[in-house]
C-alpha cells in the first residue's frame, strides 16, 4: 500500500476524477477527506466516506471561499492533526463563446478553478511546513492548461494560471520538502462530460479526436495521482503529468 495512514484531502471528491481518487488513495492506505460543495450532497458524501473507511471523512466547503477553506483545514488537524496530501481536484467549466461571457461566469470559474487552488494549496502548505515539511500538492488541470478550447475561454485561462501556480509552488516549497505537480487529464467519461456523453453524435466527434479512441476513466488519473502522491514521487516535482490517450498530440497535427 503506497499511501498507508497518510492523510489526503481531496477537493470536489464526491464525484467524477475526485471520486475514482479519493478511492483509489483509500485503497492504498490512505485516511481520505473528501470535500464536497453542495449541502444537497451531504448524505451521499458522508455514505462514500463510510465506505471508503481509514477513518475518512467527508467535509462541506466552497473552495472559493477563504474561509471555507480555513474552516476545513481547522477540522481536518482537530481529527487527524496533520495533513500530508492535498489533491486540488474540484473544478468548474462554462461553454460560451468569448462574445457573451459574463463577468459572473468569468467570476465564478476563477473563483473555483483558480484561487480555489490558491486558498488550498496555501493553507495546506502552511499546514505542512508547521509539521515539519513533506507533503504533496496535487493539482488536476486540463490538456486545457496548454491547448485552446473553442468556447472555453475562461476554463482555459484558469488551467494555464495552475499550470504557472504550480511551477511557482514546485519551487518556494522544495526547501520545504513539498513536492507539487499537476495531472492534466483529457476527455474523461465523468459528469463535467455528461452533454457529449449523452449526445451519440457529439460522443463520437469526440472519440474521432482522440488517437486512443475512447474517454479515459477516472481510475485511470488516479492511478498517477496515486503515483504523484507516494514516497516513489519524491523527487517529483514541478511537472505536469498529462493523461488523455493521445488527444494533445493529434490536436497539434493541425
Ligand atoms: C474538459 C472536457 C474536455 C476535455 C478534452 C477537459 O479539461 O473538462 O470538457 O472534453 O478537457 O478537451
């Protein structure tokens, strides 16, 4: 077991990447939170941290919100009194061309996408260094870190801001022995998905696109978010681990 008895909060974990995650770490040992946003959730979160078991827990929190965040990170060192693993998972995307997009909207996926990161990362390493240093940071972007997405513009702007975020990270944290990397994943069958999913013709334009020729699944990112967050990462760091079958190579092709 690669994670036995570390402590793991894993952001947005009650569906989708966070979920085939959040399993995966409690497979491998490891004491899981799972932080879910919405109070409509409440009992299916607490339901999947009895189950995962390893003490894990399930914890409400708008990571857009500062204090949210401060208020989880109390309650997690109040139950386990450490942190050692932080996986910044929970994410939101809106299509609508450039032209239309609202401030709200541009708002609200910053909000999340990006100073989410900010406020987690920077609790949780605080959190670190005060128990002496170690620790991993996990950031789950996009291929979108990278490539443009017609349609997307605030989504894409808010992965290339994780992309330098955790560079910069990778490098004020290594003194600290805090290792952070990002996974961008491609097109996974999860529910940010579900349009394409449920639309046949949408589904197989996407599969077209993707050398692999299918949606990859959630276990298979956390099998590297397992990786990224083992001892065998440890000199790991600063690096974005990009996991989509192929699909950023054939969209370069044109
Ligand atoms: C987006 C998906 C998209 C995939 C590949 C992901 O980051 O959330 O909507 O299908 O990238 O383009």
């Amino acid at each position: 077991m690669k994670l036995q008895d570390k402590v793991a909060l894993v952001t947005g974990a009650n569906s989708g990447i966070g979920k085939g995650i959040a399993t995966r770490f409690a497979a491998e040992g490891a004491r899981v939170v799972i932080n879910y946003h919405s109070p409509k959730d409440d009992q299916q979160a607490q339901a999947m941290a009895r189950d995962l078991g390893h003490d894990s827990i399930a914890l409400i929190g708008d990571v857009s919100k500062r204090t949210n965040v401060q208020r989880m990170m109390s309650q997690i060192v109040e139950r386990f009194g450490r942190l050692d693993i932080a996986v910044n998972n929970a994410g939101i995307e809106i299509k609508k061309p450039f032209l239309e997009a609202t401030d709200e909207e541009w708002d609200r996926v910053m909000g999340v996408n990006v100073s989410g990161v900010f406020y987690v990362s920077q609790s949780a390493a605080s959190q670190m260094v005060k128990q002496g240093g170690g620790g991993k940071i996990i950031n789950i972007s996009s291929v979108h870190e990278d490539i443009p997405f017609s349609g997307y513009t605030s989504y894409c702007a808010s992965k290339g801001a994780v992309r330098m975020m955790m560079r910069n990270l990778a490098i004020e944290l290594a003194p600290y022995r805090i290792n952070v990397n990002n996974i961008a994943p491609g097109a996974i069958a999860t529910p940010i998905n579900r349009a394409v999913l449920d639309d046949p013709n949408a589904k197989e334009q996407a599969i077209e696109e993707i050398p692999w020729g299918r949606f990859g699944q959630p276990d298979e990112v956390a099998a590297v978010a397992a990786f990224l967050a083992s001892d065998e990462a440890q000199y790991v760091t600063g690096s974005t681990y990009t996991i989509d079958g192929g699909l950023v190579r054939q969209v370069t092709k044109y």
